[in-house]
C-alpha cells in the first residue's frame, strides 16, 4: 500500500533536484580567484590610538580575527569579491564597511565610543546586514544573556523578547508565540534548516535544546517570502555557536543547578579550527523533578533531556562548506492533575519521548561578483507516547520506586501512540551581481516529507507533503534610505492514506522601506502577505489527544489562510538613550481554530476544525537609558499588547496578556572581574479578559525577578559564575498561555538557578 506514495514521492523530489542542478550549471560560470589577505588597523576616533582586541568579522565567509596591542589586524585566504566587514568591540559604536578583495591599501578603521551594546550581524534576513541597516525589523538576543536574566530552558528565554511569549506545560514544554501566533503559523529554523517535528502537537517543545545555540533571531511578521508556508506568523532563527576563529581552539563545561525543580543542566563542548578544516562538539544532559508552586508539586511535569551536537567545516579559495548534526532527546511526563508528591525525575505515565535527528549542510561559492547559497537538510522525528493501559497492571501495593523503574524499562512498555516524520527540504539561493543601488536573490526552496505510524493508536494518518517555492528579493540602496521588496509563488502537495490529495498555491510578496529621518533617528514600514496550508492534524485527524482531554476530528475542506501585515517601527539611538515603537496590524482570512461541538465519543468532548476571518493588532514599546557619566547603570522598560478577534466579534484563543517589564541593571568591570552585572526585574502581566468562545479570563499578576554575574580568571582559565532568582515573592498565578490553567493550576514558584562555566 505504500509503494505509490513512495515512488511519487522519489519522482517529486528527482525533478526538483534536476532543477537545482541545471541552475547550478547555468550559474557557475565565473572562475574562482586566488586567495588574498585583507590587512588594517582598528583606532579610537578622538585619540587616534590603535584599539586591542577588537573583534574584525567578514560574515559572508564566517572568518575574523581580534587585532594586536597596536590595534593591526590580518586576515588571509580570502577570496576575491566584495563583502561586509564588521568591526565590533565592548564600548564602541559596531561598525560595518562594505570592502572590496583584494584591496589597494591597508584599512584604517575608526570607532567612537559608545554605551549602547555591541550589535551583530543579522542572518535570517537574505543579506545579512546589521539591524540599524536592515529594513525589516528583526529582534536578536544572546542566548547566554538569556540565561543571565533567569532562563531555565530556551523556550523560557524566548519570552523575554519583547512580542514573543510561550505556550508552555510545565517547564519541559514550550511552543513559541510571536504576536498571537503560535505553532505552525511560527516556523523555526536550526542550523539553516527548517524544523520539522510535528508543530501542532502540544505535548512535545522545540526539539532543540539551548547548550550549542549562541543567538535567537525573531521575525515578527509573514516572512512566506522567505521561507515560505508556516511563516505566516513570524520566524524564530537559531543561530548555532560559531566555530572556532582561524588556527585557535577552546573548550567550556557548564554546569547548572535549579532549586525550584531540584534539577540539574550540564553541557561540555570543544572546536578548534585550523587554515582550512574546523570541527566542533557539544553534549549536554538535564534532569528535572516536578515543579513546586508555593503550595504543591504538579505530578508529572518532571522530564530528562539528552542533547548533543557536532560540525565539521572546510573553506578554500572560494568555497566553504559545513556540515551540522544535532540529536535530541526528550522525555516529558504529560501532567493530568496534582497527585504525587515527590522529587522523583522519572515520569509516571502517561509520558512522551521525542528524538529529533537534524543534519544539515550549508555551502557556499563565492564567484568574482556572486556567491551561490545551497542548504541542504534532513530532519527524522520520532515521537512516543506510553499510556497506562499499554502497561500492565500492578498491585495497589507496590512500592512507587519499583513502579517507575518498571515505567521506564522499554522491553515491557510499547508505545500506544508512535510517529515518525522524516523530511528532507533544500534551500538554493543566488546572490546576483550588484547593479548600481540594486542587491538581488533568486532562489528556490522546496521540501518532501513522510509521515508514518507505528502504534497501535493513530492521531493523524500517513501522508505525504511535498513543497516548491521560487522567490526574488532585491534590497535598493539610496543615500538617506533603503527599499527592500520581492515576490515568490508556492505550491503544496498532500496525500493522504492514498484516498485524499490536496494542492495549496499562494503567491505572495513584501516590501519594506526604512529611512533615517536624522542622524539618530530610524523610521521602518512594512508591508507584507503570508500564507500557511493546513497541516495533517488540521485535515485528517480522528482521534483522541492526551493530555489535552479532547477528541479531535479534521476538516478536509480547509483552504489556506492567507494574511496581510502592516508594520510600522520608529527608533531613537544615542550614545546614551535608545527608543523604540512599533505598531502592526494583521488580518488574516480563513484562520484555522479549534473550538468543540457540544458532543462526546468515549466520555471525551469533541472538538472540530473551522474557518474565520481574523485580525490581530497591537505592538511594543521600549526604551533604554544609560546616563552619562554613569555608564555603568542601566534603565530598561518594554510594553507589549496584542488584541485578536474574529469577524464575527468572538476574540480568538490563546492570545498573551499585556505585559510591562521593568529592569534596573548594574555593570561591573575591573581589574579582576569581566563583565560583571546585578540585576533587579520586574514583570507585570495584566489581566487578560479578552478571551476565546472556551477560554476563562485569566487575573494579572507581578513577578520579582533578580540576579548577579561576572567572570574571572581561575587557575589562568575564565571562570563564569550566574546567580539568578525568579519569582522571588514565591507569588501564586496562572499565565494565560499556560496548558494547565484549564486545571487551575499554578506556574512555578520560587526558584534559585545557580550556574558556573569554566573555559578550558
């Protein structure tokens, strides 16, 4: 029965390979050049003085170097072309050039102080460009200062950017949200490749796991021309950890202890990288007990995650390549109500297991005025759900140690429910020529995916996806602004169990146009459409979903949705005060919702899938101030608000509370101790009570939030240590986005996270 999806399948994916390679042969006809060495000095504006250990990137071929006590610097084996060059040091103003290879002369490389932080290259953009260069607005956080501020997991740190919150359960769960939007309408992207791991399900999070990821980057907004289908939403872009620069190496462990959960994290990694070859390793493990709220434990939010990552790259003359495995491993207890009462870190049943295989490669080849991006990805989902019916029964009496350890003893439990997803999708894109103002892409991009089951239950039935998409960007420079804009047209194809077949097409397209009204002084809009088809869950499935008490039954008859998005941003940026606004409003037609029908099947309430016009508005708003001489202190604040209702006046579910954070920060840097910090923060969430047809109101509530870092040489190595609290008032609420609060059950407590890293 199989046999035919699968052929087809194979045929699908031959022509779209035919098609990547006659464009490859049709685009590789320039010659590649000798390598060259790109040379300078870095120095101060005023003074003139050479500036040590400034940090001097050329992101377009992942190579840099930090210059000498004299502030002189040297790059070799570089390609010849024109390319982006940023020059970044703690203190000073980043600065970016576009310089041409080879070059007629040594570069000298002013920087003029500054207290704002030091920014970044954005990369989920197509041409990659610093943010205060960009013209769509792009939200990017370290992961380490993520953690700084009080994260546990990634996801949890996530929703410290303002307009992204979490759908969480417990802290083993979490689904990002991007201005209202949340699970296949927000597309995630690791290692440069899109994230596969069936989205819909709630019972599962990212799949990714933070030790390995430097950067998170937030797209908020339809970013279908990018990426096509599932970014109606928006994008959350994890950047993994770089590799080690040019004939360096370094190593770290870490480690952390949560007092809330009595759990533990540890990771432990090593690069090293020589003229042409790089590798790099990372392993990490976390254990979690069930979380505590101020009065009880919530059975069975306890879970263990495995995660390990490697890479292995080459560069030489005018090609790089590199290639990426990450597998993760997680076992989440699906909570059903306070029961239990213990510390224990095995989950009870019912639990899940997810792995998640990512392989990727990324490579790239760089002609005299070109380069050709081609990134290549295959993700292997495997996700199990263990019910108690599925284990034998035992005796009232036995003890609750044995019983776990029986729990988890695989040659006796089989799994009820038992997919796997494995879907392989390629990314092709060519940066033309410059032509006067003109920066141009084409691409195409395109995906084959296969869904499969095994268990003796079944949610959503085999099928398979296969997805084409043909875009073009172009970014127009002119003196006092940018205009960016493009168009791309998709198509979607699913079968289903050989007896259902449908076809999605969307064109769509964006532009954007970003000025800078006075020196200090940024103004962005956006105009831009997206699109997602239904996914599988929303189709064909038939069945019940644990944990989240509900029967479920697909609607084969759903069009696409299709969106419009505008987005307006303004920004101030001084040496001392940063401001932002930003504002969009986002109509949706055909927006897919979940909602129940009044009956039951085995005691279970029936919910169905239906369509509704929809639009959602709202913004953030934020300043930052760090006055002068008091450099060293900082004020942060940040308001967010978004509002989502349906044409027929119901508002739409699982839309995040209004939320204000306030931030007092203290920077501390001497002799002995390297970026040193005390924090104090305050998170008010206020009461949402604009609510789905079966939602309840949710009340507001304040988080106190603190904590103190900084690094320090040990036995001549940099030692990091990170003291952080959250909740500290140990206060009682239920978030709105919570997967638990149809239980009237409490978010976590008070919680201590104490974290060391030691470079090797």
């Amino acid at each position: 029965m199989n046999e035919i999806p699968i052929i087809s399948s194979t045929f699908y994916i031959n022509r779209n390979m035919k098609l990547i390679i006659n464009m490859l042969l049709c685009l590789s006809i320039a010659s590649v050049q000798a390598q060259n060495i790109l040379e300078g000095s870095v120095v101060e504006t005023t003074s003139q003085k050479g500036l040590a250990f400034v940090n001097v990137y050329l992101p377009d071929l992942e190579k840099g170097t930090y210059t000498d006590e004299d502030g002189s610097f040297n790059i070799s084996g570089l390609p010849s072309g024109n390319y982006t060059l940023i020059v970044s040091a703690l203190g000073y103003e980043t600065f970016s050039l576009r310089t041409t290879i080879p070059s007629n002369a040594p570069l000298t490389i002013s920087l003029t102080p500054s207290a704002i932080e030091i920014e970044s290259v954005i990369i989920s953009t197509p041409f990659h460009k610093l943010q205060s260069e960009n013209v769509m607005k792009v939200e990017q956080a370290n992961v380490s200062d993520l953690k700084s501020n009080g994260a546990i997991t990634l996801a949890d740190g996530i929703s410290n950017i303002a307009g992204v919150e979490s759908i969480s359960t417990g802290l083993s769960i979490g689904k990002p949200v991007i201005r209202g939007l949340s699970s296949n309408r927000v597309l995630v992207y690791t290692q440069g490749v899109r994230l596969e791991n069936q989205q819909f399900g709630d019972e599962h999070g990212l799949g990714v796991n933070d030790a390995g990821i430097e950067s998170v980057e937030v797209i908020k907004g339809p970013a279908s021309l990018l990426y096509g289908s599932d970014a109606l939403g928006g994008v959350l872009y994890l950047n993994p950890e770089r590799f080690a620069q040019q004939n360096t190496n370094s190593g770290d462990i870490n480690a952390n202890y949560i007092s809330n959960t009595n759990g533990y994290s540890t990771s432990a990694g090593y690069k090293q990288s020589n003229d042409h070859f790089k590798f790099l390793f990372r392993g990490s493990l976390a254990e979690h007990s069930d979380y505590k709220t101020k009065s009880y434990r919530v059975t069975n939010t306890r879970f263990r995650e495995q995660d390990f990552k490697a890479g292995l790259g080459y560069q030489s003359k005018g090609f790089k390549t590199e290639f990426r495995y990450n597998v993760n491993n997680l076992k989440p207890g699906i909570p059903e109500g306070i029961g239990e009462q213990s510390t224990n870190k095995s989950p009870l049943l019912p639990f899940q297991e997810v792995t998640n295989h990512v392989f990727s490669s990324k490579t790239k080849l760089f002609f005299n005025t070109s380069s050709l991006n081609i990134n290549l990805g295959y993700i292997y989902n495997d996700r199990k759900e263990f019910e108690e019916h599925h284990h034998d029964e035992h005796e009232e009496d036995h003890e609750e140690e044995d019983h776990e350890e029986e729990l988890h003893d695989d040659d006796i439990l089989e799994a009820a429910l038992h997919m796997k997803l494995k879907t392989i999708n390629y990314d092709v894109k060519y940066n033309l020529p410059k032509l006067g103002k003109f920066e141009t892409i084409i691409g195409i991009q395109g995906m084959n995916q296969v869904n499969t089951n095994y268990g003796e239950e079944t949610l959503i039935p085999n099928a398979i996806t296969n997805d084409i998409g043909i875009l073009g960007t172009s970014h127009i420079h002119f003196k006092n602004a940018d205009i960016q804009l493009g168009a791309r047209f998709d198509h979607r194809n699913i079968e289903i169990n050989n007896t259902l077949n449908r076809n999605y097409n969307s064109f769509n397209g964006a532009i954007g146009f970003k000025t800078n009204i006075t020196q200090n002084i940024t103004s962005r809009i956006n105009l831009a459409s997206g699109f997602r088809a239904p996914n599988l869950s929303e189709l064909a499935s038939d069945g019940t979903h644990e944990g989240a008490n509900r029967y479920e039954i697909g609607n084969s008859n759903l069009k696409n949705e299709q969106n419009f998005q505008t987005d307006v941003s303004l920004e101030y940026k001084s040496q001392h005060l940063e401001f932002f606004v930003n504002g969009f409003y986002n109509t949706v037609n055909n927006y897919i919702f979940l909602a129940p029908n009044g009956t039951e099947i085995d005691n279970t309430p029936v919910f169905t899938y239906s369509q509704e016009d929809a639009k959602l508005y709202g913004g953030e708003f934020g300043f930052h101030l760090h006055p002068h001489p008091l450099d060293w202190l900082h004020f942060e604040t940040s308001f967010e608000t978004v509002t989502g209702k349906q044409t027929n006046g119901l508002y739409l579910p699982l839309i995040p509370a209004n939320s204000l954070n306030n931030m007092v920060k203290v920077e501390l840097n001497n002799k002995w101790l390297h970026k040193g910090y005390v924090f104090v923060k305050l998170k008010s969430v206020f009461e949402q009570n604009k609510v789905g047809d079966f939602e309840d109101n949710t009340p507001g509530y304040n988080l106190l939030n603190a904590g103190l870092g900084g690094s320090f040489m040990c036995l001549k190595r940099e030692l990091t240590v990170m003291l952080t609290g959250n909740n500290l008032a140990n206060k009682t609420y239920i978030s709105h986005l919570s997967r638990l609060k149809t239980d009237g059950i409490f978010n976590m407590g008070r919680n201590i996270n104490i974290g060391i890293t030691y470079k090797l």
